[in-house]
C-alpha cells in the first residue's frame, strides 16, 4: 500500500480516489466506520480509497507542551488502514503552511487539484482549514461546484457514549485495557526497538526486553499482562511487563519491560509490537529483592493464567 504527501501531487492511478477525511489517530470503531464507507463507495464505483492521517497532531503542532497523547504511530496506522481495505495512506505534515491554509484553499488547491480527488467521507463534526472554520457544509458546497462529492457518517455509540478517543486514553490511564481494546476493536500497543538496559532482570531471572515509550501515551503504571510480536518473523510471545520507572531501582528510568515466558531468544535491536492485555497491579517498591522476585513470580502465573483463558483472543 502507498503512502502519500499531501504536499506532492498524488501519482496518476490514484487521482479519481475517495479519501476518508480524519485524523484517525486510533482507528477506533467510529475512526473505521467513516474509513469503511469511503471503502466501499470506492469499491462500488472502481476507484482506489485512501486513508489520511495527519502528523504531527494538530494539538501537537498548536500545544507542542502537552503529555504525549498518541495511541499509534504512522507505521501501526499504515498497518491497520492497509488491514481495513485501503489503497493508499495520506500523511498531511501538519506544519506552519498547511494550518494558515484557508478552508477554501484546502478545499480547491489540496483536495481537488493537488489531490485530485472524486469524493471525501468525513464524520459529521469534521473542522479543517485554518481557524477550524472549514465544516461539512462547506465541503458539501464548494467541493460540489468543483466537482467534489462529500459524504458525512454520524458518532457510533455505544452503552458507555460516544466511542472516542479520548474515551479510549482514559480507560488506559485508569489502568483498563480491556475496555480501550473493546473501543479500538484491537488491544492498545506500543511498538519499538528493543534497547541494552542495565541487566537487572536478568540477574533476578526475570530478563526483559526494555522499549522506550516515546510519544505513546502513558497508561498507568503498573505490571500488565501482555503480548509481544516480533515484527521481522510475525512470532507471538506471551509474557507480562512493567510500564512505569521502577521504583525499586535507582535512577528512575521511564520504560516498558516486557518479559516473555519462555523465550531465551536475543532481541536486541529488533522491532516488537508490546499489547497490553489486562492490568494486574500497580508499581511498587518492596522491602529488597526477595521480596520483588516472589511478586513478580505471582505477577507472571497471573498473566500467564489470564493470557491462556478460554476467552482470551
């Protein structure tokens, strides 16, 4: 699957295209209900549909001083549109130029001439251009005289509201990732390269595969029963991790540490994909090592019982 700049026109196969219009940051369910209409109405009518993101956020780009809020990156969400259907993902780089970029322009010059696209699907409360001022009607208006067609879909909700992800961020700040892998249809994952640490769980019999976390969203801290997918061989681990700084060791460091059962492989270097599967308990500092071991082999039954239940996907 392509990945496209906004700032480039778009190759000649995939002018014509239906864009779904977003950030999509999660690709939660309502992030893939407007991607999988703009899939079939392309589908419906032989066209390729492409998936946009933006990156950086644009509250990245206005509050560069905000905590890290991001539950993909570019990479996982080229992945999950790929997955979705799509023919291409389209990276708007959102900098200076492209936020004083009027509604209309963006409209006219991005969408219909740079873009070259036949049609856009939004969610209903989609804002664009600058000032935010540019809405559906105006899609609907303008990119009609242009020959631009625009479809809108509505919020899905569910029990709990409004299926958002803000919803999603702080049911893993609360320490439920079962609830934010209901809301995204996926478990929630950090991805990264596997880094040299000080060797403190391997000299407990604990090793692990240390993963800084970047600009991922922080869940709460705390030991977590996971999964762990070595990106270059696809192979699923088992295992249960700690997220957060270690308080019982000096200096206090921020990092995710799985440790895999049953793996005596060599990770370092290699990208894995962490998944966060249920939240067994919260950091803490314990009165020296024999008393972390034996917690931490209570942690590790724990996850292994919880990660090999009947229904445990």
């Amino acid at each position: 699957m392509r990945w496209l700049d906004h700032r480039n026109p778009v190759p000649a196969p995939l002018r014509g295209a239906v864009i779904a219009l977003g950030n999509f940051d999660g690709f939660h369910l309502g992030h893939q209900a407007v991607a999988g209409e703009a899939i079939r109405w392309a589908h419906d009518e032989g066209r390729p549909s492409i998936i946009a993101t933006f990156d950086p956020h644009p509250v990245r780009f206005f509050r560069p001083d905000v905590p890290p809020f991001r539950l993909t990156t570019l990479e996982q969400r080229h992945e999950l549109y790929l997955a979705a259907g799509a023919t291409a993902m389209l990276v708007f780089h959102f900098d200076g130029e492209l936020a004083g970029t009027s509604a209309q322009d963006f409209i006219a010059e991005i969408l219909v001439e740079r873009l070259g696209a036949h049609g856009v699907v939004t969610g209903d409360d989609f804002t664009f251009g600058k000032g935010a001022v540019g809405n559906v009607g105006l899609l609907r208006e303008m990119g009609g005289a242009l020959g631009l067609d625009c479809r809108t879909v509505g919020v899905v909700e569910d029990e709990g509201g409004v299926i958002s992800s803000s919803r999603i961020r702080d049911a893993l700040r609360a320490g439920d990732p079962q609830e934010a892998a209901r809301l995204l249809s996926r478990p929630f994952a950090i991805r990264g390269i596997v880094e040299h640490g000080d060797k403190r769980g391997r000299e407990i019999g604990y090793p692990t595969a240390n993963l800084a976390i970047d600009a991922y969203l922080r869940p709460r801290y705390g030991i977590y029963a996971v999964t762990g997918r070595v990106l270059a061989s696809g192979e699923v681990l088992k295992g249960a991790a700690n997220l957060g700084v270690r308080p019982q060791f000096d200096p206090p460091k921020e990092l995710l540490e799985p440790h895999f059962f049953d793996f005596s492989g060599d990770l370092y270097g290699q990208e894995i994909e962490v998944a966060f599967h249920h939240f067994l308990r919260p950091e803490a500092k314990f009165d020296g090592l024999e008393a972390l071991t034996a917690q931490m082999e209570r942690d590790c039954e724990e996850a292994r019982r919880l990660l090999s239940a009947p229904d445990h996907d």
